[in-house]
C-alpha cells in the first residue's frame, strides 16, 4: 500500500515512515512537474531503506 502512495503521492510516504522535514522537501519538489518523477523515486528508494532497516531492527531484537 505504501508503494501506490510513494507513486502517486510521494510526499505522504515520509510522513507515514516519521521523517516529516523529509516529506516537506518532497512535497516542495514535487508541486513543480518535472521534479514529480525524482521525487517519485525518492519516495520509493526511502520506502526501501526504512523497510530494509525495519527488518535489521526486527532481526537484532530476536537475537537478545
């Protein structure tokens, strides 16, 4: 679900992961339409780094 969101508006993604300062330079970027694609993919790429680091969290709190 957060994948359509970081397509189609990408700068709400930041805000449901906690980087609000984020999510505002997205928003900025993304009201001028040649900045909308860039800002598509940052959302995306972000969307994976905070997955990524969710699992590693995950993971580490198992081990203890």
């Amino acid at each position: 679900m957060r994948l359509i969101i970081a397509i189609l508006l990408p700068f709400l993604v930041f805000f449901t992961i906690g980087r609000p300062i984020a999510g505002i330079i997205c928003l900025i970027l993304q009201i001028t339409l040649i900045g909308w694609l860039p800002a598509a993919i940052w959302a995306v790429y972000a969307l994976g780094q905070y997955n990524t680091d969710k699992k590693i969290r995950d993971a580490l709190a198992d081990r203890r």
